[in-house]
C-alpha cells in the first residue's frame, strides 16, 4: 500500500508540475493574468531608491514609529485613510537580489512543493479507498480539496489585499484543474491492490468419504 501512496503522488505530483508549465508558458492565460508596466527600467531605478531590503510592501501604509503618542497614531491612520480612498493601492513582493529565470533550484523545489502536496492527497485517498469508496467520489473528494485551496488561498487574498479578478482567477484556475487531474492519477494509483483469490483445493475434500 505504501509502494502505491508513494506512486500515486509521484505520477500526480509530474502531473501537476507538467500542467503548471502548460498553463503559465504555452496558453495565453499568464499574458492575461500579468501585465507588463509602461517604463518597466524607470519602475526599477525607483525601486532600487525608494524600497528597502527584499520583502513585501503595501501601499499605502499607516506610519508607524516607537514612542508615539495615541494623537499621533491616530493621525497617522487618518491620513492612511486618505490615502487609501484616494488610491493607488499596491501590494509589493520585492526581491533586490536577481536570479537566473527558470533557475533549475527553482524548478526542483517547485516539484518537491508539489510531490508534497501529492503525498498529502495521496494519503487521504488510501485512507478513503481503504474505507470502500469508490474511484469516482475519490476523485471528488480530490477535486473538493483543491476547490477549497483555490478558495482559502487565492479568494481570501482577492478579497483582503484587492488582487486582480482576472488574475485571482487565473491563478485558482491553474491549482484547481492542475490538481484535479494529478487527483485522477492519484485516486487511481494510491488504492489497494485486488485481494489475491485463495487457491482452489487440490484432491478430494477431507470430509467427503472416500468411494467404495
């Protein structure tokens, strides 16, 4: 059973990287989801003066220092209001350091992320097929799992930090059908084997008389 587990979320895990692939670099839906900005090498030379280390920045931002007083705090929120009605609003993920694109590091944590999340789904549905259930309600309860990721992740962040429509639901379409055909993978592999029959006796039955 652990040989099939470990199979399963190996086959859905390449399955899923696979789709990722497909999705973000051969369809055109990345294009949709991700913009390119105007004067991207002005944005960068403002970013190099403006923003500290890497990390995640929001705009606008309340001030905020030691030693100030309820008056001051509360001012500062004021006009962090004023701001944030006025707009922009902007959510920061800032790296200063490059990187290599599709660096092979990158590429290989971004399999193992998956093959543990595989081993995860994989786990559930050994557990379920253990129980009797089904190939068909397996897969459902896969794709249930994946709809409540895309849900508690992408439309939780949609709503709180005011991500893109378009981009929030591109990305939960990626987790959602990505993960819903590595869970067909998954519920087929990652159940037990078909029971061995037991062999048929062989000569006559002890308790039939021997013929005269």
């Amino acid at each position: 059973m652990a040989v099939r587990v470990v199979g399963g979320a190996f086959v859905g895990a390449l399955i899923a990287f696979v789709w990722g692939f497909v999705f973000w670099t051969v369809l055109p839906f990345s294009g949709q989801a991700i913009t390119r900005v105007a004067d991207e090498g002005a944005l960068a030379e403002s970013l190099r003066a403006h923003v500290g280390p890497s990390g995640a920045y929001a705009l606008p931002m309340p001030e905020h220092r030691e030693g100030m007083t309820e008056a001051e705090r509360q001012a500062a929120l004021d006009i962090w209001k004023g701001k944030h009605e006025m707009g922009p609003i902007a959510l920061l993920f800032y790296r200063q350091e490059g990187i290599t694109p599709m660096d092979p590091i990158v590429m290989v944590r971004g399999f193992l992320i998956g093959l543990l999340s595989a081993l995860l789904l994989a786990s559930v549905s050994a557990g379920a097929a253990q129980r009797g259930v089904p190939f068909a309600k397996r897969a459902a309860l896969i794709l249930g799992i994946a709809l409540f990721a895309a849900l508690a992740s992408h439309a939780i962040q949609w709503n709180w930090f005011y991500l893109p429509t378009r981009y929030t639901l591109t990305a939960a379409a990626d987790l959602v059908i990505g993960w819903t055909l590595a869970g067909l993978a998954i519920a087929a592999i990652a159940a037990p084997g078909k029971p061995r029959s037991a062999p048929k006796p062989v000569g006559r039955p002890k308790d039939e008389p021997a013929a005269l």
